[in-house]
C-alpha cells in the first residue's frame, strides 16, 4: 500500500461552484460561517485533487464534480465517485489557509494532520500527554520543545483521525513513541518565507519515522516533517513507506 500526500493553498481553490457535487452544494448551503466555510471549500478541493491524481482521472471542474467527498457517521471523510463509495481511505487537515490530503487505495485506517509549532504551556502537555510523552519533553532542549511538543500533538491527531474518534477520546489513551525525539530535524527547519505557513516544504529531505500505540491492541506506524512553523504527521494501518508528496500549481 502506497499512500500519497497533497497539499493545497488556499489561494487555489476555484470561486466558481462547478467543481461541487450534489450533496456537497447542498452541504455548503449550511455553513454559515465564512472561516469554517473556507476551511471545508479548501479541504474539499484539496481531497478532490488527491483522489484525482490516485485514479489518474481528470482535475478539470467536470472530473473533480464527480467526485465528492462525503462525512461518514463518525464524521470522517468518505470518498465517492458519483453515487458509490470508491476503493479509498483519506484524511484531511487544514491549518492557516494550506490543507493536506493523505489518501490510500484499499481499507486502511489512516490519518493526517497539520500542526504550527507555537508556545505552549506546561498544563497543556500535563492535560494531553502521557507521563512518558512528559518525561521526553522535559529532556528535550528549550529550542527543540515547542517543535517537539507539536509533532507529539499532530501525531496524536493523526492516530485519533485514523480510528475515527477524533478529540471524543482520551488523547492520553494514546502514546507517541519517536525514532530520535531529539532529531535536529526539528529545529533545523528550511529558511522561511515572508510567512512562514507559506513555505515550500523540500519533500525531498527525508520524512521522520513515528510510531502511535492505541490503547494494548492498535499500533499505528506513520511519518512526520517539519517546514517552517508547519509540522506535518501521517499515520497508517497497516504500515506503509513515507508518503508519495504532491504539491501541485
């Protein structure tokens, strides 16, 4: 199993409507909202686009109409390709105007998230981490810990978003586990753009290995990457290789 990831920006997406299908015109009509209808129209269009480069099908308004992305009863996102439910697993994060889309052929439990590396307080990872994922924090190095502190909290959204619960669980019912906490790969981020939520991720360098324990009996595998202020997670079952990135202009 491969699974592809891709981002968009939020200046990308289309202003005409022609892209929808029914049931997700119908949908747009509900949110009220202009944030929390900008977040869905540039996670929609970005999943869209990601399904389109798995099946090879057209990314014209025509082609992405065809396919709709639809919440499950749990909230998470299903893709269909007109009225039938496709072959797929996805997931999708937005944070700051750019969206991420990782997506996977087959039944595979999966999910990705997008993270800033911001300041946050020494109750947040009391409230949110296991004492293990406290003990790694505390020895981190004081410019590595806000890098640190997000990766551990993206990969914990990813894992939430892969076994469909969301924020509904315990976040401390799942334990991050890193090949190298203290990888210099956190601190060590590309030179930035004027906005650092706009540079270009080098997907070349190589991606992070992770691990997220659920509970005894889950055991997800998954990948993180740090760009500027922007931390990137994605988690599987079962394993897979680092993702297959597409940023496409």
């Amino acid at each position: 199993m491969e699974v592809r990831w891709f981002e968009q920006f939020l200046s990308d997406v289309s202003v005409e409507d022609d892209w929808f299908g029914p049931w997700e015109r119908s949908h747009l009509l509900t949110l009220r909202f202009p944030k929390r209808r900008a977040d869905w129209l540039l996670g929609r269009w970005t999943a869209k686009h990601a399904v389109a480069y798995e099946l090879n099908l057209p990314h014209d308004a025509g082609g992405l109409a065809g396919i709709e992305i639809r919440p499950a009863a749990s909230g998470a996102p299903e893709v269909f390709l007109g009225s039938e439910p496709a072959n797929l697993a996805i997931s999708i994060s937005h944070r700051g105007g750019i969206a991420a889309c990782a997506v996977a052929i087959g039944g595979a439990m999966l999910g990705c998230d997008l993270e800033m590396v911001e300041p946050r307080s020494d109750a947040f990872v009391a409230d949110y981490f296991t004492a293990e994922e406290q003990e790694v924090v505390r020895q981190a190095c004081p410019g590595d810990r806000f890098a640190l502190i997000a990766l551990i909290w993206s990969a914990k959204e990813s894992a939430l978003k892969a076994v469909r619960c969301g924020l509904r669980i315990d976040t401390r019912s799942l334990s991050v586990e890193l090949d190298d906490p203290n990888t210099a790969a956190l601190n060590n981020a590309p030179a930035r753009a004027a906005n650092a939520l706009t540079a270009m991720p080098n997907f070349l360098q190589p991606w992070g290995a992770l691990r997220v324990s659920y509970m005894p009996q889950q055991v997800f595998h998954g990948w993180w990457f740090r760009c500027g202020d922007l931390v990137r997670t994605e988690v599987s079952f079962p394993p897979t290789q680092p993702p297959v990135s597409t940023i496409a202009r």
